[in-house]
C-alpha cells in the first residue's frame, strides 16, 4: 500500500458528491474496497485495473437510476473515463 501511495498507482478512489473519501461507507464505497481504491496502474501508468465497469454507464440509459429521473442524460459518467483515456493517449503516444 505504501508503493501506491508513493508512485501515484491510485487512479480512481470512491469519494462522496463533494470529493471526500467513502471510507468504506455504503453505498459511496459499494464493494468495502480497502481505502476506497476503485482503480490502480502499474509505475510506469500504461497497466490500468479497474473495480467499477464505466462500459456499463456510457449511456444514460444504462445508469441505475434512469427510470427515476426526469430527463434521461444523454451520456453517463463511464463516457468520461473512456474519453480521459483518449486524450492522455493522444498526448502522450
């Protein structure tokens, strides 16, 4: 853990609306992941593992709570993941 830490392998952390950690709290933190680590890299930043599935809230449709919600968004949250991937590939590759 301490490795992680110190070469910034932690991408993605689940954290509350307002950027705070989960700390473990359900349902911010939805697996009990150890230090609310959703996704880590290897040193270099090119090996890239990922807890939540953001393929599955590309659309806004696809999101959990769709039917609750007034206006459907066109895109979910997942098309940003995928997209900041793109970006920091088209600027360092």
């Amino acid at each position: 853990m301490k490795q992680l830490y110190e070469n910034d392998q932690l991408v993605f952390r689940y954290c509350t609306e307002d950027g705070k950690y989960a700390e473990g709290n359900f349902p911010v933190n939805p697996n009990g992941a150890f230090h609310d680590i959703a996704g880590i890299c290897d040193p270099t930043g090119t090996v890239f593992g990922l807890m939540p599935h953001p393929e599955r809230a590309f659309y806004g449709w696809q999101l959990p709570d769709w039917t609750k919600t007034e206006r459907i968004s066109e895109n979910g949250d997942g098309k940003q993941i995928f997209e900041s991937m793109v970006e920091y590939l088209k600027k360092h590759f």
